[in-house]
C-alpha cells in the first residue's frame, strides 16, 4: 500500500514538474503543454493503480480480449466518419467489470485500433477521451438512469457529442495553434454532424446489442469469478 502511494505521488509530482517547466519555457499560450499535463496527472494514477492491483491471468485475457474486440471493431466502419461501435464495446464493459476496467478498455482500443487507422499525437487524446467513457459508466453503473435502455441510450448519445468536442480541442491547439473563440466556433460547428453521427451510432448499438452483451459479460463474470 506504501509503495502504491509513493509511485503515484512521485507520478503527480513529475507530471505537475513538467506543466512547470512547460509554462516557463514557452512564453504566453502554452495550451497544448497544460492540456496534456492534466491528461497525464489523471491518467498515471489510474494505469499505476490498475498495474499495483492483485489481478489474475484470466481477468487479463478478458480485459485484452475487449480491448481487441473494440479496437477491431472500428476498422470495418473506417469508410464511415464516427459510425462505429467500439464506445459501444466500451461502454458494456465498463457497466459489466466496473470503471477501472472500462478505462483500461478505452484506452488500450483507441492504441491499438490506431495501429490499423494511422497513429499520431491524436491517439493519447483518444485514449483519453475512450478511456473517460469507459471509466464515467463505469462509475454509473449502479445508478437507475444507467439500468434501462433509455437512459444508457441517453449516455451514449452525450458522450458521442463530448467524445467530439474533446477531440476538436485537440485540432484547435494541434493544427491551428491558438486559441480563440472564432476558431473554437467554427470548428465545434464544422464537427457537428461528424459528432451527431457518434452519437446516433452509439444510440443504435445500445439499443440493439446492449442487453445480450450484458447478460453475456455478467454470466461470464459470476461463472469465473472474474473482477468481483
């Protein structure tokens, strides 16, 4: 318990050194450098916590199995822009085995599905933006809104909407370098029906798929005793 919490206190530690150095270093706007900080200073801990974890090999090969069936996922609906089903893979997974695990899915599919796609400085904000998915049903998993049809189709349908509005943020301070609310506009309006798309996908696979994969991960879960 004692090294658990030195490795994350050392982790904060060199993330918030770094968002120092960063604002010394570059002189007025450095909203790229504070962005990735912050991603990182919530998300050490969490892979950290996740690696410290006592974890059998099983719940492992389960985890992976996941991550692969929604990184795979995407690739077949790469001609479509937004339509695909990996927050959807997410998303029941993390209802299912809890918010640790939907993050380490989201996370680990926005990588590896990028492998197939094209990887780039995007990825670590895809990762980001999937595993926070995963992680936020996670953590709702035990509320009513999330133990019916509707309100899961409602989850779907706003994190298709913040999934690309996080993104654009990353396009806003990646491509055209500084922030302001002319290019914050038009770039959030240019996304839309690119982010309306996520959403409505989402909507349709949770609405169509999402019981049998619950049923089928709780059966799986209680059967072997996997992330109790």
């Amino acid at each position: 318990m004692e090294n658990s919490r030195s490795i994350l206190i050392t982790s904060a530690l060199m993330v918030l050194g770094l968002l120092f150095i960063s604002v010394l270093i570059f002189d007025d706007k450095p909203y790229m450098i504070v962005c990735t900080a912050i991603m990182a200073l919530t998300t050490i801990p969490l892979f950290a916590r996740f690696e410290l974890k006592k974890i059998q090999s099983k719940e492992i090969v389960l985890l992976a199995v996941l991550a692969a069936i929604a990184a795979i996922s995407r690739v077949p609906f790469a001609p479509l822009p937004s339509v695909q089903p990996t927050t959807f893979v997410i998303i029941v997974s993390a209802l299912v085995l809890g918010p640790e695990a939907g993050f380490i899915i989201g996370a680990t599919a926005a990588i590896v599905s990028n492998i197939f796609l094209g990887q780039g400085p995007w990825t670590p904000w895809q990762m980001y933006a999937w595993g926070m998915a995963g992680m936020a049903a996670g953590m709702l998993r035990e509320t009513r809104f999330m133990n019916n049809k509707f309100g899961l189709s409602i989850y779907g349908f706003v994190v298709g909407f913040l999934f690309g509005w996080f993104m654009n943020l990353w396009f806003i301070l990646g491509f055209l370098g500084d922030f302001t609310w002319s290019t914050f506009l038009a770039a959030y309006i240019a996304s839309f029906y690119f982010d309306l798309a996520h959403a409505l996908s989402n909507v349709f696979f949770l609405a169509l798929f999402s019981a049998s994969w619950i049923r089928i991960l709780t059966r799986f879960k209680r059967k072997y005793a996997i992330l109790t």
